[in-house]
C-alpha cells in the first residue's frame, strides 16, 4: 500500500498539469495504459520486488485516471457540471465495489496471477478505447494553459482544497481502519459482518453522490457540500462517543451519505476556474486528499494503540469542525453562474 500510495502522490500534480495542455480523454487513454501496465507486471512478476514496482505503477495510473477524470467530467456544462462530477464518482464506486468481486473470483476458480492479467486487460481495451476517440477531442478553451485569467482568492482554493484532505482522511483512519479494529476487538464482530458493513456503507455513498449532484445542479453547490459536511462531523461524533454495535452502524452510514465534499468542491473549483488552469488546480486538489489518505490510517493506529477510541477521532472531529465553519465562511456559490 506504500508504493501504491506513493505514486498516487507522485502523480497527481504532473497529471493535472498536462490535462491543460491535453485533452481529457486522452489523457484518461494514458492512465488507463499505466493501469493495464501494472495489471500486467504484476501477473507476470517473478518476485515481490516486481510486484512492489508494479503497485507503484498502479498508484500513478489511479491518479492519472482520476485527475484526468474529473477534469474530462469539468467539461459538462455548467448547469449540468454537478451530476457529471457526481456521475464519475459514482462509476469509481461502482468499479470499487466489481473489483473485488472479479478478482476473487479470478484468484479462486484460476489464480491470483490472472485476476490481475485479466484486470490488466480490460484497462487495455479501455485505453485503447479511449485513445481511439480523442483526436475529435478539443482542448477546453479554459485547459489551454497560458496566463491564468479565473483568478481565485487564495482563502478560497486553501478552503477548497481542504475538502479532500477531510475527506479522505476520515475514510482512511476512522471508515478503513478504526472501524475494523473497533468492530472486531470491542464489540466482537465478525469479519464477513465487518465487510457487509463497508459495503453497505458504498451503496450509500453511491446514493450520497447522486443525490447531492442533483442538489448542486438544481439549488445550490453550497447546500449540496455543506450538509454532507455536517453529517461527517456527526459520524465522527457518533463514533467516538457510541460503545454500542447501533453507534458503530450509524457512524458508517451517516459518513457514507455524506461523502459528497469531493465531487462538490471539484464542482466548485470547476466553476471558478473558467479561463484558467483547471488541471493545474485539480493536481493539488488531489495530493491534498491523497495525502490525507497516507497519514490518516498511520496516526488514527497509533493514537488507537497508545490512548484508545475517543482520543484517535478527537483530531478528525477537530480537523472537520475547522474545514466546515473556514469552508462556510469563505466558499461562494457558484450555482447562480453555473445556471446563466
């Protein structure tokens, strides 16, 4: 998880910053390839330093694929910008949940060298797929580098850019790691109840994204991001303060449904970036929620295994309350020009 993490990180701010000069769709086709790549050195590899390499390679296909991703949704038009954004979390969902499922079964009827061939595969023919359709591809006049004409307020993009950072580090620390370790050594839970309680918990993320584009496309990005803002902070209260199998349950959803600050505050900056350089922005918008996702699970263990529950989620609480009365303060609406 390491190299994989860190090619993730590697890979953010060079993705974004080729995005403005490429097309989207072509520069999904290259993070496709660099997923087919790793897919396939890993089937093939010989030792663990090979498969070490190849999750490095997989981490910057997993970047390349979502900056560029995000920035391909962008250039839906502004009424409907919400639910493309919205769209394409929801398909990552999607893909998170079939994963999984497709690789088990790989590894269990043939190996876990084909499941990972297969996967290699399939991003393949994606790529090519996509490579195929880009040359009618413009470039957005807004991706096209140069001077940057939508200059944002810096208080504005630091808000903005704190979304992911929450985000992600509640569901690497509290949602990946606290709640497993929690589940099974206080209130005894069993590992196939743990994994039905994660899944779960995606469908209603997958709800989450979908209702919440709705809500940013029709009224208003800002009471589409700062509920879901609100409901994180709940759960991370629930969490710590619940001893009970009803308080752990209701963390998870109450997080999963409210898991809306990526595609929201990526509509947001996509709003406020006309004329300037989106992808650029997108780069760092990402690091900042990938960052969070390496450093959330190591401090949330090692505050668990000195000082137990409470004290773990205390900086997560501390850190949402921050990021939702600065982001509240400082965020405009966007809907008002998104809609003329």
């Amino acid at each position: 998880m390491s190299a994989f993490a860190l090619g993730r990180i590697l890979a953010d701010i060079p993705a974004g910053r080729l995005t403005d000069h490429r097309p989207a769709r072509l520069m999904l086709a290259v993070g496709a390839f660099i997923v087919a790549g790793s897919g396939i050195i890993a089937g093939i590899a010989p030792n663990v330093a090979v498969i070490f390499v190849a999750a490095f390679l997989l981490g910057i296909g997993s970047a390349w694929t979502n900056t560029t991703g995000i920035a391909a949704s962008a250039e839906a038009p502004k009424a409907r910008r919400g639910m493309a954004m919205a769209g394409f979390a929801a398909a990552l969902m999607v893909g998170q949940a079939i994963g999984p499922a497709f690789g088990g079964v790989a590894a269990s009827v043939f190996d876990w060298r084909v499941a990972f061939v297969g996967g290699g595969v399939i991003a393949l023919a994606t790529g090519i797929v996509l490579a195929s359709r880009s040359e009618a591809t413009p470039i957005v006049e807004g991706r096209k580098g140069g001077s940057d004409r939508a200059q944002i307020p810096r208080s504005v993009l630091i808000a903005l850019y704190l979304l992911p950072a929450l985000q992600f580090g509640i569901a690497a620390a509290l949602i990946q790691t606290l709640a497993p370790i929690v589940g099974d050594a206080e209130l005894s839970l069993g590992v196939a109840t743990i994994g039905a309680s994660l899944g779960l918990g995606g469908l209603f993320r997958l709800v989450g994204a979908m209702v919440s584009g709705q809500i940013s496309d029709r009224y208003s990005r800002r009471l589409a991001l700062f509920p879901g803002l609100l409901l994180q902070f709940v759960a991370i209260a629930v969490f710590a303060a619940s001893a009970t199998v009803l308080g752990w349950w209701l963390a998870i959803i109450l997080f999963s449904v409210g898991s809306t600050a990526v595609n929201v505050g990526a509509t947001v900056l996509a709003d406020l970036s006309e004329g300037g350089r989106l992808g650029s922005r997108l780069g760092v918008f990402r690091v900042a929620g990938d960052a969070a996702l390496f450093i959330g699970p190591l401090a949330a263990g090692a505050i668990y295994d000195g000082f137990g529950r409470a004290w773990a989620t205390l900086p997560l609480l501390l850190f949402a309350g921050f990021v939702i009365v600065f982001g509240y303060l400082v965020i405009p609406e966007t809907h008002e020009t998104a809609s003329s």
